[in-house]
C-alpha cells in the first residue's frame, strides 16, 4: 500500500549478512549485557551503512560530543538524524 516500501527485502538481509557470519566469536560474550551491548553496535553500524554514513566517522563524531548532548535529545545522534 505504501509506494516508498521496496518489494523486497534482499537490501536489508544483505545488510544483516555479516553479523551471522561471526556468530561463533560472539557466543562467548561472557553476558547478558556485553551481547545487549554488541547488538547495539551492529545495530549501529547497520544503520549507518544503510544511511551510507562511513560508520568509523560516525562513531568518531558521536564519542566526541556525546559527553555534551542533552540527555533528552539523545534520539539526535542517531545515524538516521
């Protein structure tokens, strides 16, 4: 129904590709909360990719002013913004 929604999915299974492919490295996490973590990062550097945003330059630039950003506008610093 909504014309800007692609037929497919291949773009986003491509995109997610890699984070199988390393599975076995990430079993050992040691924790709930370091595997949390590690999603967040894939989801991270994902997004960017999707966004064609060089992730390495994004999370530059996200580390260095995220020490000053209003907590209430964190949603500002993601890929999409």
């Amino acid at each position: 129904e909504d014309p800007d929604v692609q037929p497919d999915t291949n773009h986003l299974e491509r995109a997610l590709r890699p984070i199988p492919m390393g599975k076995k490295n990430w079993m050992f996490c040691w924790t709930e909360l370091g595997a949390e973590h590690l999603g967040i990062i894939q989801s991270l550097i994902s997004t960017c990719k999707l966004h064609d945003i060089t992730p390495y330059t994004y999370l530059v630039d996200v580390l260095q002013r995220i020490s000053q950003h209003p907590a209430s506008e964190v949603s500002d610093l993601t890929p999409r913004h």
